[in-house]
C-alpha cells in the first residue's frame, strides 16, 4: 500500500510514527467506551495507598488498540511480501500480547488485582523468548555472540546441541546454543519486567518504551534494516 514511497525509507519510518499514533488516537475513544459499557475495568488491591482507589474501574486493555495499530500499519507498509523476520517480530510482539491479555482478563473475571501467578506470566515470558531467540538463530541464522563495541566479541555457542529433522545425523537440524540461549532468556525476560516494574504511574511505562523504540528505529534503519524500523517506529507512535 506504501510502495509509492519505497524510494524515501526515511519518510516512511516518520509515516510510521505519525500514523500508528493517529491509527491508535481514532480507536482508543470508541475501545474505551466500549471497556467502559461491558465495565471492563483496572481491579486496585484494597491494602494500597487510598490515593490509588480512584483508579477503580479504569478501563484497562488498551494495549489491544496499540497491538491492532502496530500490526496493521507494519503489514501495510512492508515493501514487498513481509520477511522471516518481520512475522518473527510480529510473532513475538502479538504472542506478549495474548499473554498481557489474558492476565487483565483474569483480574477483571476474578474482580481482583492479582491476574495470573507470577510464575505463569514468567513461564509465558521465557517461553515466548525462548521459542524468539532459536527462531532467530535458527531461521534468521543470527549469531551466536555478543560483541562489545571496540573490546571483543564473546563466542555463546560454543556449547551447542543440534536436533536432526528426519531422523538422521547428517540431515539440517534445529540448532541450541545453550549460553546464547540462556544469555538472551535473562536479557528479555529482564526487559520485559524492567516495562512491567516502570509501570507503576500513568504514561510512564508508555513513555519511556516511545524513547527506546525511537532509538531502536534509528539503529535498524542506520543498519539498513527497514522493516524492523518501521516497526520500531509504529510501536513508539502508538505509545505516543
């Protein structure tokens, strides 16, 4: 749909900010009064700050909007049919969701604060980053190292298992590198609670993902990695 300006990638990754945000400005009024009608609302814990009870009942499942914007205008406006790594990133992003999801689903079926155990949302989570980060290696062929600028690079696969597919030992196979892997559970799942613990003020947890994810979008497309910017910026348009 975007194509015409395939020619102006920094164009489209503005495009990408401005119209995610306005995407999620149009529908975030009808959603709200929609959650407000079925009075799906943000369950407070009774033993908190007094302060924090006016909160009852504030719609809550916004991200449902932001998710919608985010995949809609990345779709749209992937030149070409969208790449491995894009529906990876799509994938992931959408798979957090469901599980955000079903945690506000649980406090507001339940009418409590508490959604899912803190055990089952870290199992989601490094399931979730699990299944991420041997796709990327896998699929993407993403090494696995980490290079610290200027210092070194730090081979993690040096601990590696390889599963065939079909039966014999010669055959492709689905490769595990045990300390990448293990490496980049820790560094996800600690990001991922870094947003979670932040969230703690309105706009905060919102406002500073829109400051990484611009960064981020600068970074993939200073690396010629237009897809992954586009998304980057979608994702800090619809926070904005």
């Amino acid at each position: 749909m975007f194509s015409l300006f395939s020619a102006y990638p920094t164009f489209m990754v503005f495009l990408a900010v401005v119209l995610a945000m306005v995407l999620t400005m149009v529908l975030m009024p009808a959603w709200i009064r929609f959650l407000k009608s079925s009075h799906i609302g943000q369950q407070v814990r009774a033993d908190g700050p007094q302060s924090h009870l006016v909160k009852q009942g504030t719609p809550t499942m916004g991200g449902v909007i932001m998710l919608v914007a985010v995949i809609a205008f990345t779709l749209l406006a992937s030149v070409g049919a969208p790449t491995v790594e894009l529906w990876l990133l799509l994938g992931a992003t959408l798979a957090t969701g469901i599980l955000g999801f079903i945690d506000d689903a649980s406090k507001v079926a339940h009418e409590r604060s508490l959604g899912l155990t803190p055990k089952a949302k870290l199992v989601g989570q490094f399931l979730i980053a699990g299944i991420f980060v041997l796709c990327a290696v896998n699929l993407l062929d993403v090494a696995p190292t980490v290079e610290i600028p200027f210092i070194c690079t730090i081979d993690l696969g040096v601990l590696t298992t390889v599963i065939p597919l079909g039966g014999e030992t010669d055959s492709a196979g689905i490769s595990i590198p045990w300390l990448y892997l293990a490496y980049c559970l820790i560094l996800l799942v600690g990001l991922c609670n870094a947003v979670n613990l932040t969230d703690g003020l309105d706009g905060l947890a919102a406002g500073t993902v829109m400051v990484v994810m611009l960064v981020m979008a600068a970074i993939a497309f200073r690396t010629g990695q237009l897809e992954p910017a586009l998304f980057a910026g979608a994702l800090a348009g619809a926070c904005i």
